[in-house]
C-alpha cells in the first residue's frame, strides 16, 4: 500500500485548503478501509484529525469539526480532506494514514502554513 498526499500550502487565516491522499496497492482500504488524516505541529505529538472508519462512519478531532470534512473518490481511489477556516493552530504537516491487516501505513506528509 502506498499513500501519495499532496495539497499542502500556505494561505492566509479564514481561508481554505483541500488536501488529496491518492492511494495505491490496494483499492479495497479506500472502499471500505480505515484511512484518514493526522497531523503533526512543530514541538507536538501526531494527532487524529479525521478518519473513514471501516463501517464508512466519519470520525472529527473537537478542534475542527464544523470547519473540515473528509470525503472520497473510489473511482480514484482518493481521499480528500477539504479544510475551511483555517487559523494558525492549523499550521502542521498532515499525514495520510491508512490500516490493513494490522499493518499502519502514512503518506510522505504535506506541509499546511497559515499566516495570520
């Protein structure tokens, strides 16, 4: 399995980002599987911050419910976490994340920068 993120960037506080985990190697985790999105602060621990559970239901961290949602493209085998109302404790690189057979899988990380 492997996880290509990308979408990352730098934008200013109340604006929007969308980011985009293509997954490859194994078409059935994005149909059915556990991914989703973590995301590392300078000086943090990882963080959840929303996930596909493997009943389809859609987990949110507290801080960015109402301003994130994840969706995805089983045609492109492609999960996307569409960000709004961004502000500077947004600012991490976030992490593509997956889990098959026990085994966790993480995309390469794609830096989100919010000025404010």
């Amino acid at each position: 399995v492997q996880l290509q993120a990308s979408g990352g960037g730098l934008v200013q506080a109340g604006g929007s980002l969308r980011l985009s985990c293509a997954a490859s190697g194994s078409r059935s985790i994005v149909v059915r599987g556990v991914m989703g999105w973590y995301r590392q602060a300078p000086g943090k621990q990882r963080e959840l911050v929303a996930k596909f559970s493997a009943d389809s239901s859609t987990h949110y961290s507290d801080f960015v419910k109402g301003r994130f949602t994840i969706s995805r493209d089983i045609r492109k085998s492609t999960v996307y976490l569409e960000m709004t109302g961004l502000n500077s404790e947004d600012t991490a690189v976030y992490y593509c994340y997956t889990n098959k057979a026990g085994v966790d899988y993480w995309g390469q990380g794609t830096q989100v920068t919010v000025s404010s």
